[in-house]
C-alpha cells in the first residue's frame, strides 16, 4: 500500500482502514438489505418466511459482528476516533448517499405506498409489503401494510444499532441502562404489543395503541375517527383514551417534576430511540451556532402553537358533529379551554415571569390573549369553523407539514447531513411542551464541577441537541434548557469529568453567578458583583 | 482611553481581556502569532484523533471578538520597550500601550539531544506542533516519545488512533513517579501496555538520527538501542515562552519574575499563565505553574487590578485533572509521591485495576489533606470545603456519597473503600476525632 502523502490537512486520517472482520460484519449485514431491496423491486420470492427470516437475521449477525469486532477489540472507553474525517459520519459521499436513499424511502412511504408493493384495494401485495406479510399474519394475523413494514424495520434499525451503542458505551452504565429501555419500549410498547392488541381485537377499528405515543407527538389523537374509533373500542378503546389524556395532563408532568423530560425524550420515545441508536454516529453533526439556536426557539414554538390551535379546532368539530358521543359539550369545551388557558398563563406569569426572557413573556401573553380572543368571538357569533378556519383543512395540512414531511422525511433522512435530532429540535411538539415544563418546573439540570473545564469542546461538539454546554460549564454555572433530552454524552466524552445529569431540590437550580471552585473566594465575590 | 496590550491568547491572555471588557470600556488588544482566534490547547490532541474539527476547540465564536470590541492581531511581538511603553511588531510596527501584559504561555523543553532539530522532531504543545504531526503522520509507520508525563501519554494516545507504532521511553522507573505514588504510577503502566505501547521504562534519549533529507530516521537510547521511526516527540516537559524579553530589561528567571500582583519590575506591565513565575512561591504551589485551570484564575485576578481593584494573586486549593488514554484522574488538595514527615497515605484500588482513590492525611491530627482519584470522579466543590474547613479524613471517608460525582447508576465502591480504610487506617486513630 503506497504511503506517500495525499493529504496534508489538518487531520486526515489515511491509517485508519476496517479489518476483515469487520468488513465481513458490513458484507453480512448488507446482504439481508440487498435480500430486502431486490423484494423492493419486486422480485417474487418462494418461502417468503424463510427469506424475510434469512434476511433479518443477516443484518442482525452483520452488525453484531461488526461491532463485536470494533468495539471489544480495545478497552473500554470513548472511542470518537476518526469520527470528523469518516466520510459516512463527516457529511462525505457515502452520508449524502444514505441520506438520499432514506429520503426517497420516506417519501414513498408516506406518499406513494403503492410503489412499495402496498394493494390498497385489498389485493393481495407484491414487493416489499408483501415480502413482511408472513410476519403480519404472525403478529397481527393480517397482511402487511406500508406502516408494518416500516415499524419492522424501525424496530430492527433500534435494536441492532442499539447493541452497538451499547458496545460503545458499555463502560457507562448510564447510558446502557438508557438504551435497553428505549430497546425494550420499542420492541414492546410500540411494536409487539400494538400488533397483538390489533389481532385480539379483529372487528374494532383502528385506533393507536402505543401506549407511550401520547399527544402531541401522536397530533391525530384528538382527530375526529380517532376518537370515535377509541370510544367505538370497548373497554379497550377507552382504556387508550382515559391513559391518553392522564399521560398528557398528569402522569407526563409528574415525571417531568422528578427526572426532566429525559424521562420521554432519551428514554422512553421511539423517535428518540431511533436518533439515540441508529443516529448516534450522525449526533456531532447537530448545528451549536446561535444561529441555529434562534432558529430553533421560533420554530418549536410555532409548531406547537400550530399543534394546540389544530387540536382544539378539531376537538370543537368532533364536539359539533356528535354531540351524543361525548362526555362534554362543545360550550363546556370552550368555557374550558378559555379558563384553562386563563388560568395557566396567569399563574406561570406571577411565579415564573423571572426566570423566563422577556420576550418569551411577551410571545406567550400576546398568543394567548389571540387564542381567547378568537375563542370567544367564535363562540359568540355562532361560527362553526373554530378560528374561523376549517379545522380538517388545517389538520391536513399539520399532518403533512409536521407529522410527515417534518419528522420522517428531514427528521430521520437528513441524519448523515444535519445531525440525528432535528426533529426533535426545530419540530417535536411533544418536546417543546415537555422542555417547558423542564425548564420551569422540574428538578432536573446538569451540574458542572466546580473549575475542572478545560474548554475542550468535546460537550458542544457532541450533544445532539446543538446545546453549547461548554459554554455554561466553563463559566461553572449550572445547565437548565429546555431543550436538553439528557442523553448523558456531554457528560460521557467531558475527559475531566466536570458535568453530571442530575435530580435535585428545585432551589439553588439555577445558578446564574459564575463560582469556578479554586479561585480565592474574596475574588469569586467580586467577580459575582456584575 | 487607556490601551491595554495582552501579548498571547491563550487561556489566561483571554480570561483577561473577557473580564476587563466586563467592567471597562478600555481598548484592548491582544497579539497572537499561533492562531486566529482563541482555542483550547488541550484540545488539539482530538483535533488529530478525528473526535472535533479545530474551529470546535475555539470556545467562542469568531464574531465575539469584534461584538466585545476586542482588537486581535495575529502578528509576533519582536520585542519591548518598558520605558518608552511601547512594543515592536513583527514588520517593525512600534505600538503604544499603557498596560501591558505578558501571557505568551509555554515551549516545548529541549535538552540539547543530538539530532533535536530534525524534520519529524516534535514538542505538543502548539498548534504548529499539530500541523507538523497532521503532515508525518501519514508516512510514519513507529514514532518514538520521549519524556513521561501528561503530554507525553497524551501524544502517544493520538498517534495509536492512527494505528501508529509508539514506543514510550521514560526516564523514571515508572510512570510519571515525581508526581503520582507508586500504586497509581502502576496501574497507568498496565494501561499503557494495555494499548499496546511499547513502554521502556528507566531509558532516555541520547540520539537522534537523520536520513539523507534531514528527517529523522531512527533514535538511540541511553542503552545503546536503536529504535528506527519517522516522528519522535519530546514531551519532556515545558518552560516559559520568554525568550523575546531577554534584552528587554524585564526581570526574568526562568519565567517572568513577578510579585504577588503579577506585576513584573516595571509598573504597568505584567505576566500571567505559564509565562509568570512568583518571586516567592505561593504555599506549596511551584513557582511556575503550566496549568489550565491557574492561568485562569490569575486572568481573572489581573483583571480586577487593571480596571482598579487591585488584587493580590491568591490561588485557593490546589486541583488538577487529566485522562491517562481511558482513565480519568483528577486530584484536590495535595499528594506527594513519597508522604511527607508528618503524613500517612490510604490507598484503595479496585480489582479491575482501573480505579483507585489515595487519600493523604495528617498522622496525629487526621486533618485530610488531598486526595488523588482514578476512574472515579469526584465533586470538586464538596472537597474545596473539606480542605477549607479542615476537615479529617473520616469524614471525607464517611461522606464519600456525597463526594461522588459520577454519572447515575455507577456503582459506587463506597462500602468496599471505607471497609478498606477501617483495614488499613483505623488503628491509626487518636484522641482528636
């Protein structure tokens, strides 16, 4: 192998190259995908359950191989070697590569079905929705549909490449424990158990039944057939429905208080599981400038101002059309949403004003009083269409904007270009609601250790969330934001052990003086006095 | 409007000029030849191992400069003029100052080694020390380093992540044993072998030899072997980056001499970070400290005088941190290698050889005096009050709970340590507890 120079910049990296062993691993696990894609482009397989089995079981051995071989071969420990010079992980042909083959994937996904095989007229499917119809009838005892197909392959995505950060990480038992949880919610709650569910209740309609998909990451909750079908569902069905609304209004708070929306975000959700396994590789990729911060409060905002004024509009439609469906009325409702809002705002403006920027202040007053406003206007003049919109064109329209377009398509398909937690960033509702909640009320923050940071950088560069951690630890203050997930990298790869995740009394959380431990502590208090 | 001249940007140099700008509108400048922009050194040995690109070292970003009305000029400083408060630019620029301040950190210590000035000789302490590496690394199948200690093990680290063969040679018959004692000194011996680094200990440099382009070719050691390599890196240590003040009428001893106001012989000018060095020593801190976390602190210090509070250099309790390839260690308060007089060491290790605490406390008044921790990280604000309020060593061993600071669900050795310390210490109890 020739030695001689081709690249001289700063950290080029022409030593590091993959060993039989792990290039085996990449050649197995390739070919279940390649057994896949040939299904894709509707090639007919006899045994269909043998070669789906054959399929899914090379890519497990493929990447269990590969990174038995990576990863146990040296000690334990934060291995990011070659991580911004890899051209799958530092944005080079192979990522844009993935990144096109996963965009086209979810737009024909949620677009154009029939190009997967899908029959929609009831027909037998062909191509790669017939491939996982064996597994349907198995699970859910029906043939497969675009969405099986996809949560088979979210599934197997969550779980192989969880067992690679799990290699990676196994020295940390913080994040070994994170991971088979978000492992085990996944296969579960929002695979195994849904699917059974689904075929023990055979006449029912469809409604969701991920127990830990709660609105308004699942925005159809309060949709008009969902209701229906969950209050057509039985015992069942209003099971969904009463967990449903308790998991939004109390359980999720209640969590939030004691552990920050971790408890959600980096534990529990599957978009979260998908970024924490399969977009680990891509995490350093997420944007720390504060330009991107910017971008980032406007727009999760927006999206969930978007999200609550579609809800309640579609919760009035539902209360208008079937009034002898529900427990309230769609006067009750208004009055209701109108006090709740009233009193919500009030008491967040008297206790928590402080700690929030002024100008958050002054967005949240001035959307709430256009909400009540356009509230009650409709309420008195009789209009149907609450906001005067046509709630089912503005759910349509959050459903491709937000649901679709957002989460699946840039969400996950643009990881290898601009990090695995843009979703969750710049458009989960959920995640804007459960930072609220954290950065206000909750125990949850991450300390630094006194003066030990050496600003390396090595905390910015790999939070997900794009959070300049370095920022506040070099300063020794404490981290709150509302948009940490608490993944617990920042802590993992800080080689002077200077951050911790941690729960703790609400007081004293928020430290805004600057106290490095080590300095004479008359020149801390002068260096407080700003 | 006064000028304040901050000659270096490192650490100090900028924890400097962030706190003047907090409490004075002063034009401040400050010289550079190393880099652009502000950047943690410490970091560069990531930059080559691929976990961050360069512009990831810089804590802020490039506008901030100009948003603080913060003047950089990336240019040497040739030389000073204290009398006439004036300082030579590279291009024989005279610029006038009315303070000015010397943080021009460290260089990499050469011995005069035949052969030291070779192409593929290198210190790791600048960035152009990083560039070069960048540049020989692709061509070199062994380096050899010389000198045991922070860097050194750091250097060896970066080029094992290019599977470059490294061979350590130290001095010492163990591991950095000036400073660690011999258990923890052992345990990191192992860790180094465990990444196989060809480690000799008790040999050092003699030669260095030279092929015919003047690159380095191969080494001798002191017994006579030698060892063929494309890089070899001298991490010996490092001494003050002064020599350009030499004719200047500045005092300088090894560093720059200055008084506890880090204030040299001439009024208005002075020296912080590893440039300075105390007329008197400060406790049983060096002179010279080439550490991160006090040319911070003397940053902030210097800043309080310079915008009119003037304040004595008083660094608190001595703490240090650093990672050995996958071990964290980080130590608060002190602990000699050997105990002094009135001391008694405990030392706790675990099975898997990769964690240990020694905790160093007095022999009859059992006052806690420092502690070192591998593998284990602990709260530096919980052992600053320990050592404040003179606390014993029982209590830090009852509390070591509190103590800890690692992630949630480590294990915690706590009930293996304090049964070890009831072992090995209890019977030194006395009256005072």
């Amino acid at each position: 192998m020739s030695k001689s120079v081709k690249n001289i910049s700063v950290a080029s990296h022409e030593n590091s190259t993959l060993d039989g062993l792990q290039k085996t691993g990449i050649a197995i696990g390739l070919l279940g995908l390649f057994i896949m894609a040939l299904a894709l482009l509707n090639v007919e397989f006899p045994n269909k359950e043998i070669w789906l089995t054959i399929s899914i079981v090379s890519i497990f051995s493929g990447i269990i191989l590969y990174a038995n071989r990576t990863y146990l071969n040296s000690p334990e420990g934060i291995k990011n070697n070659h991580v911004w010079t890899s051209n799958l992980t530092h944005k080079g042909t192979i990522a844009w590569m993935v990144g096109l083959i996963l965009t086209s994937f979810y737009v024909v996904l949620y677009w154009f079905p029939q190009y997967l095989g899908l029959n929609e007229n009831g027909g037998t499917n062909t191509g790669i929705v017939g491939f996982f119809d064996p597994l349907s009838l198995i699970l859910n005892g029906k043939p497969a549909s675009q969405w099986f197909v996809y949560g088979t392959l979210y599934t197997i995505a969550i779980l192989g490449l969880g067992y690679k950060f799990i290699l990676k990480y196994r020295h940390n038992k913080y994040q070994l424990v994170r991971t088979i949880s978000v492992m085990f919610f996944q296969l579960g709650f929002a695979f195994l158990i849904p699917e059974i569910l689904e075929k023990l209740n055979p006449e029912k309609a469809y409604f969701a039944k991920d127990l830990k998909n709660m609105w308004p990451l699942n925005y159809y909750f309060f949709d008009e057939w969902h209701l229906k079908n969950m209050l057509d569902g039985g015992n069942l069905g209003l099971f969904m429905l009463i967990f449903g609304v308790a998991l939004i209004f109390i359980i999720s708070p209640i969590l939030t208080y004691f552990y920050g929306k971790r408890w959600y975000c980096s534990w529990v959700c599957g978009c979260g599981g998908l970024a924490e396994t399969a977009g680990d590789s891509f995490r350093h990729l997420s944007d720390n400038s504060v330009k991107a911060w910017k971008i980032e409060r406007w727009m999760i905002h927006l999206v969930l101002v978007f999200s609550f004024v579609s809800t309640i509009a579609v919760i009035f439609t539902f209360l208008s059309n079937n009034p002898g469906m529900s427990f309230i009325t769609k006067d009750q409702f208004v009055w209701g949403i109108v006090i709740f809002l009233g009193i919500f705002t009030s008491a967040l403006y008297f206790f928590k004003r402080k700690e929030m920027d002024i100008d958050a202040v002054y967005t949240m007053l001035t959307l709430v009083a256009i909400m009540v406003l356009a509230l009650l206007m409709n309420y008195f003049s009789g209009n149907q269409n609450i906001f005067f919109m046509d709630s089912y064109k503005m759910r349509e329209w959050y459903g491709f904007a937000i649901g679709a377009a957002f989460s699946g398509v840039i969400g996950v398909g643009f990881y290898p270009i601009m990090g695995n937690r843009v979703w969750c960033r710049f458009g989960c509702p959920m995640a804007a609601v459960l930072g609220l909640q954290q950065r206000l009320f909750s125990k949850f923050r991450i300390t630094t250790n006194g003066g030990q940071c050496i600003s390396c950088g090595n905390c910015s560069t790999y939070c997900e969330m794009g959070i300049d951690v370095r920022a506040y630890a070099q300063k020794g203050e404490n981290i709150v934001r509302s948009s940490c997930v608490g993944c617990g990298i920042c802590a993992a790869v800080c080689p002077r052990g200077v951050l911790k995740l941690e729960n703790d009394t609400p007081a004293g959380r928020i430290n805004a003086n600057e106290i490095l431990l080590g300095n004479d502590v008359d020149l801390m208090d002068l260096i407080n006095q700003k | 409007m006064k000028h304040i001249v901050i000659i270096g940007n490192g650490i100090s140099g900028v924890t400097l000029a962030r706190f003047i700008r907090k409490k004075s509108e002063a034009k401040i400048s400050i010289i550079s030849s190393e880099a652009n922009y502000f950047f943690s050194r410490t970091a560069l040995m990531y930059v080559f191992m691929g976990h961050m690109k360069f512009e990831h070292t810089q804590p802020y970003e490039n506008d901030f400069w100009e948003k603080n009305n913060i003047d950089l000029i990336h240019k040497t400083v040739t030389q000073v003029f204290p009398k006439e408060k004036s300082i030579v630019i590279e291009g024989n620029t005279v610029m006038k100052f009315d303070k000015l301040v010397i943080a021009t950190g460290s260089k990499s210590n050469k011995f005069g080694w035949p052969g030291q000035d070779l192409k593929g000789v290198t210190g790791l302490y600048h960035k152009q020390d990083l560039e070069n590496l960048e540049q020989w690394a692709s061509t070199t199948q062994r380096a050899v380093i010389v000198g045991g200690g922070l860097i050194g093990i750091e250097l060896a680290e970066m080029l094992r992540a290019r599977n470059i063969e490294v061979t350590f040679l130290v001095r010492e018959k163990s591991f950095w044993d000036g400073v660690l004692p011999f258990g923890e000194s052992q345990m990191i011996n192992r860790h180094i072998l465990e990444h196989h680094i060809d480690l000799r200990l008790e040999t050092s440099l003699k030669e260095i030899i030279s092929d015919e382009n003047g690159n380095a070719k191969a080494i001798i050691t002191d017994k006579d072997e030698t060892i063929e390599c494309q890089i070899v890196g001298l991490t010996a240590g490092v001494s003050p980056n002064v020599d350009f003040l030499k004719e200047s009428g500045i005092e300088l001893g090894r560093g720059v001499k200055v008084n506890r106001f880090l204030e040299t012989n001439h009024k208005d000018i002075y020296a912080i970070g590893d440039c300075a060095e105390q007329n008197e020593a400060i406790g049983e801190r060096r002179a010279i400290e080439a550490v991160w976390y006090t040319g911070r602190m003397m940053g902030e210090t210097l800043a309080q005088t310079l915008t009119g509070t003037p304040t004595e250099y008083k660094p608190g309790h001595w703490f240090n941190s650093a990672k050995f390839l996958d071990i964290e260690y980080q130590t608060y308060g002190w602990v000699w290698a050997k105990p002094k007089e009135n001391e008694t060491q405990f030392y706790w290790e675990h099975k898997d050889g990769k964690k240990a605490i020694r905790i160093a406390f007095d022999k009859t008044t059992r006052q806690f005096i420092g502690l070192n921790t591998f593998g284990i990280r602990m709260r530096h604000a919980f052992f600053d009050k320990v050592l404040s309020e003179s606390k014993t060593v029982d209590y830090v061993i009852d509390h070591l709970a509190e103590a800890n600071f690692d992630p949630e669900f480590y294990n915690s050795y706590k009930k293996e340590i304090q049964k070890e310390f009831t072992n090995q210490c209890v019977g030194l109890k006395t009256e005072s507890i």
